[in-house]
C-alpha cells in the first residue's frame, strides 16, 4: 500500500524588524547602555481572550475503542491486555521457556542495531506491498499461528482472521488453535488463510486435518518442526494452567478484578479445537500427547507429496537446516525458536538471517526467508526487511491486541505496526521494501 506523507508547515515569516506592538504604542527605548528588554517578555496580566484558546477540553472517552485508539505502541496494548486478561492465560501468552532467556535476547537484537538513514531522497509515497508465496500482501507482516487463541479472548481466531482479511495480510490458524478450520474459514472468507500443522504420531489424523485444510482453501501449509516435545513453560507450571481454565480459589479471586473476561469466557461456546473437539488437561499434557518425537526428514518429503500448495517450514535455527528443508521441496522456512518456548538460549532469528541468506543465494534458492520472534514495532519489521527477511510474522504483538480489545485489538496492533514501518521508512530514505538492504542496518552487537 502506498502511504503519503504530507509536507510540514511553511515557515511563518518574521515581521519587519521596525514593526511597532500590537496595540500601535511603541516600546520604550532603554536607557543608554543598558540592553533592549523584547516586547514579548515582559509580564502582563493575562486576557481572557488569550486564555480561552487554550481551554478546550476534551470530552472524557470510556468507550473500547476510545481506549485502543490512546495505545501508541505495543507495549500499550500489553499493558491494556494484563488488565484485563486473568494471569494463567495471560502469561501463557506473555511468557517463555525456563528462565526465558531466549525471548529475552530475541528482543534485545531488534535493540541492538543502528539503523542508516539516507538522505535527500523522495519519500512523500511509501509503498509497504510485497509479494509472498505467490501472492500480494498489503503489509509485510503475518498474523502467526497461536494455540489456544480464544482462551486469551473470547473472539480469539475469529477477530485475528477478520483482522488480517481487513488489513489485506494472511492470517495462520494453528493445530492448537480453539476454533475449526473450516469456521475460520467461513469467519473470513476474503481472507487469505494458512494452516500451521503439528505432524502427529497418528499420521492418519494429520492426513485428515492437511484435507481439510485444502478444501477449506488454504493455499499455505505450515509445518512445525521444532517441538519434538514440549519446552519447560515454567509460568504455566506454576499457575496450574488447564485447558479449559480450572476454576480454583486462586482463579477466582484473580476473576474478581477482571469479570468481562470471565463473563465472555463461560457465556460463549466451550473451548474447540482445530484438530480434537474437547480436552480438559495441562497444556504440557496435550502437547506431549500430540507432537510426534521421531519426525524425520522423511515425514517432509510426505509432506511434500501430499501437500499441493505451497508448503513452509517452521523452526529452522541453523543454517545447515534451512538448506536441507529447501532440498526437501519447502517453497519457504521460517527462522523461528518459537518464540523463546521450547529450547532456552536457542539461536535468536534476526542474528541468523544474514548467513541463512548467504547459503540460499549461493544455492541459486529462491525459497522465501520469512522470521518470526521478539518483533515488537514496525522498525524491528523494517530492520529483519533490510538483512534480508522476504516477510515477517507476529505472535505476542497481535495477541496483546486481541486481549486488549478482541478484533478491534488486533486491527489496533495492525495501525501501529503499519505507521510504524511507514514512519521508519521515510526516515531511512527509502519508498519501497525493494530498496532496503543490509546497508541501512549495522548489528552493534552479535
């Protein structure tokens, strides 16, 4: 999309240098040697013509709406979110592995950069589209797949689909995700869908969510293969978290502050699944009960025979490994540690995408690069578009939305996400994602 920015006011001219004040008495003159005191500083009593321009108050705004539109950053709508959301769904959303280091250092790459603005360059139209997979997107970001997205808020993937059909991106509905492909599907049909894919030890099940997934018209399949079993959440340990949300003493007090979420949560349809209909158990439980530990490269090349969409692969943390996926037919990989929760002190995305695209140009690869991991601003979008990222996707930063305000949320995360890189753009001199390069970003630190 193109964006224009508007030039900034002209300069006011000056009034002549032997202008009299206003009111046509000239000012007195000093007396010898003693230095000229200016009109406009000496004190006076104020009008009341001069004070009621700067009395418009704003009439007070309670609405939801009003509240998103206040939020600057994602930072905003993560601190709008913890109000509202209980802490066992909001720290499964919020937190890491262990002692979440990774996640830690994933945002502190986006920090440690310094960007290389050119100047004198024509930016009054700043163009965001790209191309990815074959297709146009209005923006060069994703929505992620997420787990368990209705247990956040109650609109969960429904206001995420919505959104992203609105904002012209695509929307990933995960495995674990609480509404059905098809639903989502129909939620949003001028959408353009992928499907993230846990391949299970039942490969018969996955065979029948991947059929779905294509009459369902998803034209990207998502496979995840960084989860042979499930990484130490310590934050959902320790605040027992179930799927659904047990109603224990401790969860109740802590509804006592937060009622509209427990209002939506037991007045809406229960819990369902993309892949299973019910499960009542501890995340860890379920995810160990579904993720198949003997994955192979093997499964890939099935997948790749089954699949006959475009098929990406999520997870990659090696160099090494981006090349072989693409030898075994992926049309893309995702640099991606999940987010910071599986594997502690895992390779942080942003710093891999110079090599990773190193070693594809040197296989004459056209495989999209795609990262994921610690984006919080349309300036860490910008930056991974300069090292090299063909497109970008975004977990947490559109969850906060959601669970700040459901799909006006998540449309909320999208704005400042957008103006973000438009912004960034126009200061770095450049129109088009096409004209970013790795000179416009310097890693400070590695």
């Amino acid at each position: 999309m193109t964006h224009t920015i508007k030039p900034g006011n002209p300069e006011v001219p000056s009034a002549p240098a032997d202008s009299t004040p206003a009111g046509g008495a000239a000012a007195p003159r000093p007396a010898s040697g003693a230095p000229l005191v200016p009109d406009a500083l000496r004190r006076r009593v104020p009008k009341y013509s001069d004070l009621a321009p700067l009395m418009q108050f704003k009439k007070p705004e309670f609405s939801r709406t009003a509240k998103l539109r206040r939020a600057s950053t994602i930072w905003d709508l993560r601190d709008m979110a913890k109000r509202r959301t209980p802490q066992a769904p909001f720290d499964y959303t919020d937190g890491a592995a262990e002692a979440e280091i990774t996640l830690r250092r994933a945002r502190q790459a986006f920090l440690d950069i310094e960007f290389r603005p050119g100047i004198l360059r024509d930016v009054s139209k700043v163009d965001l589209g790209t191309e990815i997979l074959g297709k146009p997107s209005r923006l060069p970001v994703g929505i992620a797949p997420t787990g368990f997205t209705r247990m956040m808020q109650s609109e969960g993937e429904y206001a995420g689909s919505r959104a992203a059909a609105e904002a012209g991106i695509p929307y990933t509905l995960s495995t674990m995700g609480t509404a059905s492909i098809e639903d989502v599907a129909a939620a949003a049909p001028d959408g353009r869908n992928w499907f993230q894919l846990y391949l299970w030890t039942d490969r018969n099940r996955s065979l029948e969510l991947i059929e779905r997934a294509a009459r369902a018209s998803n034209d990207t399949l998502m496979v995840t293969v960084d989860t042979a079993v499930a990484g130490a959440r310590l934050r959902d340990v320790r605040n027992g978290m179930t799927i659904p949300p047990a109603l224990t003493l401790k969860t109740v007090v802590d509804a006592s502050y937060r009622p509209a979420w427990w209002f939506n949560f037991l007045t809406h349809e229960p819990l369902t699944f993309a892949s299973l209909s019910r499960y009542t158990g501890t995340v860890a439980e379920l995810i160990n009960s579904m993720f198949d530990p003997t994955l192979t490269f093997d499964d890939l090349d099935w997948l790749r025979e089954t699949w006959k969409g475009k098929l990406v692969v999520k997870g990659i943390q090696t160099v090494e490994d981006a090349r072989r996926v693409v030898d075994h037919g992926a049309d893309g990989i995702i640099l991606s540690n999940h987010g910071g929760r599986q594997l502690d002190r895992a390779p942080i995305p942003f710093h891999l995408l110079p090599d990773v695209n190193a070693a594809l140009e040197a296989d004459h690869s056209d495989a999209a690069v795609i990262l994921d991991t610690g984006i919080m601003s349309g300036a860490d979008i910008i930056a991974a578009l300069a090292l090299g990222a063909d497109f970008t996707l975004i977990g947490r930063a559109y969850l906060y939305g959601l669970m700040a305000g459901g799909q006006a949320g998540v449309a909320r995360a999208l704005e400042i996400l957008e103006t973000d890189m438009v912004r960034t753009m126009a200061l770095l001199g450049v129109s088009r994602l096409s004209d970013l390069n790795p000179d416009h970003v310097r890693l400070l630190t590695k």
